[in-house]
C-alpha cells in the first residue's frame, strides 16, 4: 500500500505536466505614466528640435514565464522611420530629423516578444513645437497707390506675415528700418502702415517711398538656446498725382518778330505751358491778357501768337504781349492759371543764320549725363541750349527739329521768332534703356522757315545713360526637362538651368535657388544654376519617378523670374525577383497544375517581367513549367500514380525540384528555389481517417483539436482507472499487484498514419509547416521561430509522448527568400524527446494505456496520404 502512495501523485503529476507544457503565455508591456521614460511608449512627446542620435525612451516589457523578450519597431507603409530601438535593451534612439510643422504626430508599432508569441501596440508620439520658422509675408510683392492729398495719420495699407510656429515664436511684431528718415509708421502688431502724423506727400517732390518692413517673432527655444527670427520686405508706395500744382511755362523767354514783308495773320512763336501735376494733367488754354494792342492773336489751345495786321501798319518797334496760361479740368472748369510775358520786335533784315549758345557762348556740342527710362515729360534740364537769330521779323524766324532716332525726345519749341530757350522733352521712355544704347546721339537742327535763303545751323546733341536695375532676369525657357537614372550617385549633376539679367554690375547678376514640394532631394548652384541631387540623396524609381519643382533666378534687389523643372527617375534594373514565402512544399493533384509565383519590385518593363524555368529535378523529365505565369504540371502521358511509380522508386512521390525566376533586364538577374512537390490522386477512398486529414489539410486548427480531444478522453479514462484500482486496493488487507503483466510475442507496430503537411495559419498571415515522419526523426520549423507546437500522434512507443523542447531564441535567423541567384531551403530544427525512467507497476499501467491505443488504431484503419 505504501508502495502505491507513492507512486500514484507521481503518475498524476506527469500527467498534468503533459496537459500544461503546451500553454503559453504572451508578454505585455509595462504600463508608463506621465513622464515615465520607459513602457510603450504610449505617452511619449518629442521636441523637434531633438538631436539626431539621441536615446529618447526606453520600451520596457516582461513575460510571465520569466522567458527573456526582444522589442521591436514597425511604421505603417510609407511612413517615415524616425526610431530605431535595441532588440534586447529595449533603448529607442532617434534616427530622423523631427519637423512639427511637417509631421506633428508619429504613429508608431511597437512590439514585444517572447520567442514564442508577439505583442503589438500602436502609440502616437507627438511632436512639441521649436522656435525653428522664421516670419514669412504673404501675398507679396506690396505695391500700393496712394493720392498726394492723403491726410498725414491714414493708414494706406496691411502688411501680413505668418509664422508656422506655435506659442511665443508664432508670434510676429513689425517695425520699420530707418524710421526716423521714413514718413510712414507700422502698428507693432496688426501690421498697418500709415502715414506720420504731420507729414504730407509730395508728388512733384517724390512720386515713389520704398518702405522695409521687418517682421519678428516673440522668440523661443531651439536647441537649448532662445532664438529670435525676422524676415524683412519691401512695400513701394508710389504716390499719386493730385491737381494742386499751377501750369507752368517752358522755353521763357519768349522772343518774336515780325518782319516787313511778313503777312497778315502769320504764326510769330508759339508759348507753351504745361501742367505742374504731371500724373493727371489738365488741358491748358491760353490768352493774351493784355499788351497787343489789337495787333495779335493766340490760339486757345494751341499758344500760337500770330500777327493780325501788316507790318507797315504797326505802331511800335517792340510789343510786350502778356499771356496767360489756364487750367481747364475735364467738367470745362478753369482751376489755376500762370503767365508768361512774349516780347515781339519788328524787324526787316535778314543777314544772320539761327546760332545755338551755350552757358560760354556759341556751342556746336551739349552733353548730358541720364539715369535710363526717365518719366514721360520730364524736361532735360542739364542741357542749357539758346538758340538766336539775328536778324528782324521773318527773316528770324527758323523751325527747331530733333535729328536722329525718332519718337524718343520732342524738342520746344519747334517754331522761334529771333530768340529762344531750347528744351527737350521726353517722350518715350522705354526707348532710354541703357541696355540698347549707352549713349543716344542727335542733332539740333534750326532751319529758316519763310526766307528764301533757308539759312541753318546745327548742334550735336549726345545723352550718355547711366545703367538702372529695369530688368527681370530670364530663364532661357519657361520649363525644363532631365532624366537621371535611379542608381547615379549622391551628387550627381541633373541638369542646368540659364538666366539672364542685362543689367550691369551687381543688378546683372543672377542668383538660383530652388523650392517646392519635390525639391528635397534636390541641391542648385546658386551662381551656375548646376541641379544635383542630394550628396545623401537616394533616388528610386519604384518609390518615386517624377519630381516637379521650381526654380528661381533673382538679382540683388530681388527681382526674379521662375521656371519649372520636371525630373524623370529612370528605372534601372537593381532588384531581383523574389519568390512567394509560401513556395517551399506544394501538392500537385494529378491533373491539376501548381503555380508558383516571384515578384519583381522593379518599377518598369522589361525590368520587372519575370520569367519562369526548371533548373533541375530529380528525376527529370517529368515537370513542365509555363515560362510566363510559372504553373508546373506533368508531363502529357503522366496520368495516374502508377506511372509515377514506374518512373521512380520514391514511394512518397515527393519530388525536389529547383526553379529560378529570372526577369528580362539588363544585365539580368535570378533568384532559384527549391521546390518539393507532392504528388497525389484526385480522390481518396482508403478510409475515414484518410479522407477527414485530406478535408482539413487547408484547416490544421481543426484536425489538431480533434487529436487533442481524443488525447483528453485517453488521459481521462487513464486516471478514472487508476482512481478506481486505488480504491479497491485501499478497501482490500492484501498487496495485490495492479495487473498481471504476461510476456507476449513482439508483434508488428502498426504503421502510424504519415501526415504529409500541415498548414498553420496564422493571424499574421505567415505560413508555417511541419512534417511528422514515421519514425518522429524530426520535427520542421520553416521559421525557426518554435512558435508551433505540434500535438502528438497516437503513441507508438510504451512511454507517453514528452513535451516539445524549447527552440533557442535569437541563435537562428528566420528563413528569408533570397535575392539574387539564392535557393529556398528550409531549416530544420532536431528535438530530442526526453525519456524518464519508471517503476515496474507504472510500466504495467502504460502498457495497458498502449493495447487500448493500438485497438482504436486498428479499428480505424491505416489511410495513407
């Protein structure tokens, strides 16, 4: 009795161990609290201005079997990877640079694992701003008009600028440059401009103010330190003409003559007076107001004085004819008015040409130096030019015209009598560029009008222009095109862009930069307009083909011009085909194909077209292979196992063949796999058994737990019977042994059902396979991962089946398709089952569990596969 004691809660124990080695229980993360710097991660907040490089955080996890754990870090697809992490320590360093402004929060996979099983969480990391952004204006350029009579304190315009930033470094203040020599005030934070209080425009005085506006945020951390950032713009304010300025006359004084044989009603001079608000002129209408005596007229509008009687019927030798000039507005309103006096002699000779005069005397030669495109009107006033005709009446009397490039100057006036100011005038002033002409040379002609000797003289008359920055530079197209293969080399120059500016000096030359969405890989030689890629850039056509961006080509006053540049990645043939995971076991029914498939992440033809082949099979002559859609089927005359058989002598009709998948660029590259194909009929009809593992062949969750339950019954109706037996030997006086154990003839072991494969399938949708020989020689683990436990057989041997031992963790890669010119083979991992020696009465016990086996098995029958 003692004996039985002690041996019973052995027996039950084994038992129990059986049915609880298999339980597994995940890991977990710890969880982390506000601030905590180790967990998962959860709560975690980043500055973006956080090193490169730095240890952030550090994952923190444990499984409740005490077994060690590894981490790890996964992003959605197409995410960036900001993280790396220690597999072991768990330590989480950054590894890209953060941006709030582009990427404010981080979606991370963070996941930890036993070996066996694998927990993953998704976290949010965010981003906390930075004093990184500088104050930018929009809408720019300014250009605002404002009236002359704007009263001193409006305010004329809105300047907005924006900060991407948040808090104090969002903030933006604006002030002006130069405010003490400014007549414009900012309101610090609103951005309005206004006038100074007591200060009044002036457009005869200036007609443009170039205001700078600087723009500064409130300041903020970067990097540890406080930083302020400004940006400045330039707002023209180009004031506008207003009618509060008199007309004024030109060409004063005014000489004329009248000669004796001079007829009634001939023109003598011509006055002219111009507007003094040159933005908005009024029409002028003149009138002699007094001094002619009757003897002259003026045309209204033309200022021509003529005289209305004949010269013998003159009363005085000089007439001094006071005119007035007026204002007239367009509603026929006679605002102000100036005067003129005309001084008109009456002579009767005609012995001297028309003489033009210098400051010094007579001068044949008048220089003048110019700034290019002056305003339209304006007079040249270095260019001090008398012209002077001796002679009385009509025979001093001469017309003044411009001789060279027309319609770029007019000259007035263009009819004198004796005695005149010459002045030019401008009248296009597009034609005054310095880009055509450095120096603009005419002659001043005076010619007698009504004398029939004609007499004339002429002056040279040469404007040297000075250069102003006028020009824009110029791309030498709107648009350009460049392709760079995928593999070139960080650095590489893509294309060159071209702009020119005519200007001189500094405004001629020309600065290049780039921007956009797609210019990040992208670097530009500011003064050679070289584009090159990135010295780290990494250009990949099956991740982006096409980059679009602009560049920009700008002078030292900031004037600019933008092209576009489109930039084509050609594909280059840099990956291999690469073989489904799922390629290492198929069943071929015969009749049916089987198909194998290898993709090729190449981004175009023929790049990423694969083609299919047997490289060898043993034995051969029995595959065929369709070269495009890689479906392997028998040959033609294959039609049943027999054939199979006679073929060769593998009963298990296993066949190892080696495939290659080879795309179609160049130079072309492969990847080989081997293959097992197992070949077997349509149907079934051997049996229950046979046809239940071939039904849930797709499903081995469900013959598993068949198997399972039919273990649980066998261990329940073991430990009933030796509850009972315990019992009925306790109730009894006498030792009596459990069961008389009588020696038979060793009979043959019954052939255990062969599985061909099993396929788990898995939440994570990675296929895993075993095979369970006949002999349980080994035990196949495609992963070498020991994440599947394979339930026992019914048992062939007197012991109960052990527990799985253990796969070393982290020792063995996973199994990986290869790349180029690899093969697929699988690893395998040996478990030795473990052995425990008992007691004779535990043997009897066991041999007893072992009949009951071997009748249910030959109650069944033995299917083959």
């Amino acid at each position: 009795m003692k004996h039985v004691r002690r041996f019973t809660p052995s027996f039950f124990l084994s038992l129990v161990h059986i049915c609880l080695v298999q339980a597994n229980y995940a890991p977990y993360f710890f969880d982390n609290g506000a601030r905590s710097s180790n967990g998962n991660m959860a709560l975690l907040s980043l500055s973006e201005d956080t090193p490169v490089g730095t240890h952030v955080y550090t994952l923190n996890g444990t499984d409740p079997e005490g077994d060690p754990v590894t981490y790890d870090l996964a992003y959605e697809a197409g995410s960036r990877r900001y993280f790396s992490v220690d597999e072991n320590l768990g330590n989480v360093t950054l590894i890209e640079e953060l941006d709030r402004e582009k990427e404010d929060e981080i979606e991370v996979i963070v996941s930890i694992s036993d070996g066996l099983s694998t927990v993953s969480e998704k976290v949010r990391i965010l981003v906390t701003d930075a004093n990184d952004e500088s104050p930018e204006f929009i809408n720019t350029p300014y250009i605002v008009q404002v009236p002359e009579n704007a009263p001193s304190g409006s305010s004329i315009f809105k300047i907005e600028a924006v900060d991407k930033d948040t808090g104090s470094g969002g903030s933006i203040t604006y002030f002006l440059q130069n405010i003490h020599a400014n007549k414009f005030t900012i309101d610090r934070h609103s951005g309005v401009l206004r006038i100074k209080t007591g200060v009044t425009l002036d457009y005869e005085k200036s007609r443009t103010h170039f205001v700078v506006v600087v723009a500064k945020d409130g300041g903020g951390k970067l990097r540890g330190d406080n930083k302020v950032f400004s940006a400045t713009t330039t707002v023209t304010v180009n004031v506008e003409d207003v009618q509060d300025t008199p007309p004024m006359f030109i060409g004063t004084p005014y000489y004329g003559y009248v000669y004796e044989d001079t007829l009634a009603g001939s023109e003598v001079l011509t006055v002219v007076a111009l507007d003094g608000d040159r933005g908005k002129p009024n029409s002028i209408h003149y009138c002699i107001v007094n001094g002619d005596e009757g003897s002259f007229e003026i045309g209204n509008t033309t200022g021509a004085i003529s005289v209305i009687k004949s010269p013998n019927q003159l009363k005085k030798e000089v007439y001094e004819l006071k005119v007035q000039a007026s204002e007239v507005s367009q509603e026929g309103d006679v605002s102000v008015y100036a005067f003129a006096m005309v001084t008109i002699r009456v002579v009767d000779l005609n012995n001297h040409p028309p003489t033009f005069y210098g400051e010094n005397g007579p001068q044949n030669r008048f220089e003048l130096t110019m700034y290019e495109h002056p305003p339209e009107g304006e007079i040249l006033r270095g260019l001090k030019i008398t012209v002077n005709d001796s002679d009385q009446g009509a025979n001093a009397k001469f017309n003044l015209r411009l001789v060279g490039p027309g319609g770029i100057f007019r000259v007035v006036p263009q009819t004198v009598l004796n005695e005149a100011q010459v002045t030019i005038i401008v009248e296009n002033s597009a034609a005054i560029d310095y880009e055509k002409f450095k120096v603009l040379t005419f002659k001043l002609l005076a010619i007698e009008v009504n004398t029939p000797e004609k007499f004339s003289s002429t002056a040279d008359v040469a404007i040297h222009l000075l250069d102003t920055n006028d020009n824009v530079p110029k791309f030498s197209s709107d648009y350009y095109i460049a392709r760079i293969p995928e593999n070139s080399p960080g650095g590489s120059n893509v294309v060159a862009v071209t702009a020119t500016d005519p200007d001189s000096g500094l405004w001629g030359e020309v600065k290049y930069s780039i921007y956009g969405t797609g210019a990040d890989l992208f670097l530009i030689h500011p003064s050679t307009g070289i584009i090159y890629t990135q010295p780290w850039a990494v250009l990949d056509a099956e991740v982006n083909s096409k980059y679009n961006f602009y560049v920009k080509a700008e002078d030292t006053d900031g004037k600019y011009s933008l092209a576009e540049v489109f930039i084509t990645v050609l594909d280059v043939n840099d990956h291999s085909p690469e073989f489904n995971e799922n390629i290492q076991e198929k069943t071929m029914i015969i009749g049916s194909p089987v198909k194998i498939e290898a993709i090729d992440q190449d981004a175009e033809e023929p790049n990423n077209i694969v083609d299919y082949s047997i490289m060898q099979a043993d034995p051969a002559n029995v595959f065929d292979i369709d070269q495009s859609t890689g479906e392997i089927k028998l040959k033609s005359y294959i039609r049943s196992l027999d054939i199979i058989h006679n073929i060769t002598k593998n009963k298990d009709c296993i066949w190892s063949v080696v495939v290659q998948a080879k795309d179609r660029g160049s130079p072309s590259f492969s990847t080989t796999a081997v293959l097992k194909i197992d070949i077997t009929e349509e149907t079934l009809h051997k049996g229950p058994m046979a046809a239940f593992l071939m039904q849930t062949k797709d499903n081995p969750m469900k013959a598993l737990g068949v198997l399972a339950g039919v273990m649980g019954i066998m261990v329940l109706i073991t430990i009933l019977i030796s509850t009972a037996m315990f019992w009925r030997n306790k109730r009894s006086n006498k030792i009596m042994p459990v069961r008389r154990i009588i020696k038979k003839r060793q009979t043959p072991q019954p052939r255990a059902v062969r599985m061909e494969w099993l396929k788990f399938k898995r939440p994570s949708n990675a296929a895993e396979k075993f095979v369970v020989e006949d002999d349980a020689k080994s035990l196949q683990n495609e992963n070498s991962n020991n994440n599947i436990q394979v339930g026992p057989l019914p048992p062939t041997a007197p012991l109960p089946p052990p527990p799985p031992a253990l796969a070393p963790r982290g020792d063995a890669p996973g199994w990986r398709v290869p790349t180029v010119s690899g093969s697929l083979t699988p690893k395998f991992i040996n478990k030795q089952l473990k052995k425990r020696g008992h007691g004779s009465a535990h043997n009897a016990l066991v041999s007893e569990l072992k009949m009951k086996f071997e009748k249910r098995n030959a109650a069944i029958g033995e299917p083959h596969i």
